[in-house]
C-alpha cells in the first residue's frame, strides 16, 4: 500500500492499552493515507479505466470520503457481547450453495431464528406492499373503466391527482422515518395501514375530482412509512448478506398487487357493476379497502420492532433476541443513537453513499414509467380492438415479468456479490425496449415485446434498495434517511416530470417521453458503474484498517510479552 510505513513488532506504542475494544478505534496517522479511497467520482473513474485512454492518474493522498467506521457492538444490557468482526463469504462453496435461502455452515439456532424473523417480518412486509400496489392500480385500472366520466376527470387530471398523491407521499416520508427511529415500527407501520385502508374505501363514494384530490394527498402521506419502513426494518434484523433475497421476496407482492387489481377490476366490472346501485370501479375500492384492514390488525401482533427496543418481539425468546443482536453486532450494524441532533443528520451528506443512490434512483424512477400507465393508455386508446377486460389484464404481464426478473437478479446478485452486474444486464434490455417505442412505427408485436421487456425494470428497485442498505449498514440513521430520501426525491420530481414527458392527452404516442426513457436507461447504466467502483474501493480501505487494528493489537501484545520478559 502506498504510504504505508511497515509495522515493528517491536516498537514502542504511546498509552498502551490492555483491551483495544474497550476504546474507540483510532488509525496511526499514515493510514489517513488510502490510496484504495478516490478524491471524487471523477478521479475514481480514471484510476480505473484510464488506461484505456493511455491516461495514468495518480493515487489520491486524502479521501474523498469519510473514513469507514470500525464495527461496534449491537448489544444490549445482558446479552453477551460480540467481538468478531463481519464474516466473509465463503469463497469455495459451491455455486448451489450460494443460491440457497440460507447462508452455507448457518447453525440450527439461527436456521430457527431466521425462520421466525421471515415469518414477522416478510408477512406482514409483502402483504402491506401487496395491498398499496393493489391499491394504487386498482386506480389506474378504475380510470380507464368508468372513473375518468363518471367523476367528471378531463385533461391531465389523471397525471394531477397522481401529483397530489407523491406530494403527500414525499412530504411525509423523510420525517416518518426518521421518526421510525424513535418510535416503535410495529405501532407506526400498521397504524398508517388502518388509515391508508379507510382512505381506500373512502374513494369508493367520491363524487367529483375535488374529493379525488383530498383522498389522493392524505393516502400518500400514510402510505409513505410502508416501503422504505419495512426496507430498514430489515436492514435492522439481518446481516448484509441475507438481505438482498430477503427483499426481492418483498418487492414481488408489489408487481403482485398490480396483477390482482387488474383481475379484481375485471371480476367487479362483469359481476358488481350496478349492483347496490355502485359501478364496478366502486366496488373495486371497496374490495381493496376490506383487504388491507385485515392486514394492519397483522402487522400489529406479529411486525417486530427494532432489535435494540426493549422486548422487540413476543414471539421471539430471551435468547433468540439475544442470537439477533450478535448476529447484526457481528456484521457491523450500530444501533440507533441515544441523541439525535443535527450532527447524525449532516454526518449522512458528508459522504457520496446520499448522492450517489439517491441520484440513481431518481433516474430509475424516470426510467419505469414505461411500467403501467403508458400500457394501459395504450389499449385504451385502440378500445376498438381491445375490451375492458384486456385493457384491464394484459398489463398484468409487466408484473409477472417484474416478479420472475427480481427474484433471479436478487439471487444473482447475492450468488455472486456484484449487484452490478443484473442491473447492467436489465439496464441493456430497457434501453433496447425504450429504442423500440421511441422509433413507434413498428409491428403490433414489437410494441407488446417493448412494453413487456419494460417489466425487467422492476428488479432493479430491490436491486438498488439492498444495495443502499448493504452500504450504509453501519449507521442506522444513516440507512433510515437514505432509503427515504431515495424514495421521496425519486417520487417527487416524477410527479412533476411526469406531466410534462407523458401527458395524458398526446396518449398514446409520447414522442418526447420514449428518448427521455432511453436516456435515462442509459444514464442508470453508468451510474451503476459508478457506485461499483466507489463501494469496491470504501471496502478495500475497510479491509486496510481492519488489517492495521489487527496488526496493532498484535504489536501490543508482543510488546506486553516483550516487557513481562525484561522484568522476569
């Protein structure tokens, strides 16, 4: 390593100190010298790759970035405390061995714990994602099946009230999950379902486009601590190596969701429609809304909260919760901290793990609006070919391709440890689908192959997620934020940029919006490059001062030996 002066196990160290834990680690000065961390994304970059321009870019002599933290203990009063570092992935198991739901050599116990933890956390997960994307489609769906005359919407009206809704959705979520850090996630999580379940079945009665705009607001703001609530709720109980599949098992209740709404939009239109004196699309609601309180009561008797709360589960024993806390202390995770003031939220925009992923997602979320809207504007607009029932159903196969592409990339991904390389894979697919739209004069079949092809999307967003996580696993603050600010800065600006490249009245022809997509694919692709390099380089240097502590503490205790022997 550049700059590194070799260690004597001989040297004399100032203050010696008999446990190294028992204090805060601190690096010699020359290890401030990490050539392993870039100055900037810029100068990353061209380490890497400039030689293929025949340019050669020094070594930068301070970081860019901050200094990656040493791991602290996740444990609580009573609990025995963890001194082992994050394990690494075992390098000669088999290449079946890292598709299996759990870990090679994991022990019984924590098969056992794992299992419950699935059983709390990914039931009530999927089954509240599943009821907003059944929610949230089932008003797309209801718009292109009587809504839009029977309230009286022209316009972009439809584009407005999605607007409304990612107002309130993005105003709320940095503050409601900030405030997940505080307050227990098994009361706030299922009281906002309660609430977003009774909005759902208010909609059912709405009588013009005012009421829409009311309902619409309020349903983002409770449905805003859903999504990336249950992200960091996961973050919190499993290491960074179980995560990924974990949440791609969450995400596919979403495109799930999109699915049944189609089908349950079908079955209402052909058997409720009129009767009780309510049309189809207002039974659609009421279906919807008599799913999703059913699944807040859950949430409330089974959703865990977070393994540092006081009694974090009834369902889990004394020492289970105790098995839990090492196994997060092992892989390096820190619990909330006891004060939070303005410092734990700066400290988050110090570094590029903010910028960088939240960046990402914003285009992402440009990239996926091909997914829905677009499809179901387009049978509408050629209703003279396509019935209710197949404007309602044929977009439900984005979703099954969203929920077959999340579940093999999210193995992939863990399979191989480079969440990169599904997502340059779907990247490349998207563009292609994005090229097609954008060219328009092409074969019917083309058109379906561009719209379905635009369903791989949908693994990216578990993709990215777990990738945020897995960054930012050793601060919980900082994990809370960044997965919130992804979802409200991506969420907020597609709500205004959505109005403008794929305006209802120029459906289904969006000339400006087909390139605006492809550009973005494009985009995305090399922001995943980028984040590649700059979290392959954060944990190279964490294996540098990881090293150097060991070295150290080796030298002290040689030391030790060194002076028991003089005075012997």
């Amino acid at each position: 390593m550049k700059g590194a002066t070799p260690l004597n196990v001989n040297q004399q160290l100032p203050n010696p100190v008999v446990n190294s834990r028992d204090v805060p680690f601190q690096p010699p000065t020359h290890l401030l010298r990490l050539s392993s961390i870039p100055r900037c994304p810029l100068t990353a970059f061209l380490t890497n790759f400039g030689w293929l321009y025949g340019l050669r870019v020094a070594e930068p002599e301070f970081p860019w970035c901050e200094l990656p933290r040493r791991p602290t203990n996740y444990t609580m009063a009573g609990d025995t405390v963890a001194t082992s570092v994050r394990e690494e992935p075992v390098t000669n198991a088999s290449w079946l061995d890292k598709w299996r739901w759990y870990e090679r050599n994991t022990s019984k116990e924590e098969k056992v714990l794992l299992r419950k933890l699935d059983f709390m956390i990914l039931t009530f997960g999927c089954l509240t994602f599943f009821t907003k994307f059944l929610d949230l489609q089932a008003f797309q769906n209801a718009y292109v099946s009587g809504m839009k005359e029977d309230v009286g919407m022209q316009g972009n009206d439809l584009q407005y009230t999605t607007g409304v809704f990612q107002a309130g959705y993005c105003a709320a979520m940095i503050p409601s999950n900030i405030i997940l850090t505080r307050v227990r996630p098994n009361v706030l999580i299922p009281a906002f379902e309660i609430l977003w379940g009774i909005l759902t079945l208010l909609t059912a009665f709405v009588k013009d486009i005012k009421h829409v705009y009311i309902i619409r607001f309020f349903s983002g703001v409770f449905e805003c601590v859903a999504y990336p609530g249950v992200i960091y709720c996961i973050g919190c109980w499993y290491k960074s190596t179980e995560i990924s599949r974990r949440l791609s098992l969450f995400y596919v209740a979403g495109p799930l969701g999109t699915m049944f709404a189609g089908y349950f939009q079908t079955a209402c239109h052909t058997n409720l429609n009129g009767v009780n004196g309510l049309e189809g699309w207002r039974w659609l609601f009421i279906v919807c809304g008599c799913i999703t309180l059913p699944v807040a009561i859950l949430g409330a008797v089974v959703f865990p909260a977070r393994p540092d709360s006081k009694n974090p589960s009834w369902l889990l024993t004394s020492d289970q919760i105790a098995l839990a806390r090492r196994r997060v202390s092992e892989g390096g995770s820190e619990a909330p901290k006891v004060k939070f003031d303005r410092k734990a939220i700066t400290d988050v925009f110090k570094g590029w793990h903010w910028y960088a992923f939240v960046g990402l997602y914003f285009v992402f979320n440009q990239a996926m609006i091909t997914n829905g809207q677009p499809f179901n504007l387009y049978l509408k607009a050629n209703n003279d070919r396509y019935s209710i029932s197949q404007i309602n159903n044929l977009p439900t196969g984005q979703s099954a391709i969203s929920i077959v592409a999340a579940l093999v990339g999210c193995y992939w991904a863990d399979a191989t440890g480079k969440r990169w390389l599904p997502s340059i894979w779907i990247c490349g697919w998207m563009t292609v689908g994005s090229i097609c739209m954008a060219v328009w004069n092409i074969p019917e079949g083309l058109k379906f192959f561009a719209f379905y092809v635009a369903g791989l999307g949908g693994a990216l967003n578990p993709l990215f997620m777990s990738w945020a996580s897995e960054v930012t696993f050793r601060s919980a603050e900082e994990r809370a934020v960044v997965v919130a600010s992804m979802n409200a800065v991506g969420q907020a600006l597609l709500a205004g940029l959505n109005i403008v490249t794929f305006p209802t009245p120029l459906a289904p022809r969006f000339k400006f919006g087909w390139f605006w997509v492809m550009a973005n694919n494009i985009l995305q692709a090399g922001l995943v490059m980028g984040i590649m390099v700059l979290h392959n380089r954060e944990k190279r240097a964490m294996q540098v001062l990881e090293g150097q502590a060991e070295d150290v503490e080796q030298i002290k205790i040689a030391n030790a030996t060194k002076g028991d022997d003089e005075s012997a």
